[in-house]
C-alpha cells in the first residue's frame, strides 16, 4: 500500500492540492489523509475514486502512477 500511497501524494502535489483540502472534501481528518498516503491506513475505493476526482486524475493515473502535471490556464 505504501506504493499506492506515494502514487496519491504525488497527484495531489501535481494538483497543488493540501492534505487538509482533500480531507475537508471527502470528510475526513487530515491525519486520515496522511495515513493513506504513508500506506498506513487503507483508503476505500469511494475515497480514492473522489480523491482522484480532486487531483483531476483518473484512478488509472494513480494506480500506474502516470500522473500528468496539469496544464496551465487555457
């Protein structure tokens, strides 16, 4: 899991995306988001399904960890 987790945090920064504001969307607390993405905590696949939505990522992406950095204003 810690593989999945570093994938996450990685689409999160690539999204410029906090720990606080992925947690404040999905519900949950901030140390939660941390512990997905330290792999100590399993993430469901509804959480990782929204919190790929917020990173503007498809679970593909952060699955095979091929996150795109996104582009700039159109």
């Amino acid at each position: 899991m810690i593989a999945l987790g570093r994938r996450m945090a990685a689409a999160r920064e690539a999204a410029g995306l906090s720990q606080g504001y992925i947690a404040a969307r999905l519900g949950v607390t901030q140390p939660t988001v941390s512990r997905w993405e330290s792999g100590d905590r399993t993430i469901s696949i509804g959480h990782l399904t929204a919190y790929a939505a917020l990173c503007q990522a498809s679970l593909y992406e952060i699955m095979e960890g091929r996150i795109a950095r996104p582009k700039g204003p159109a």
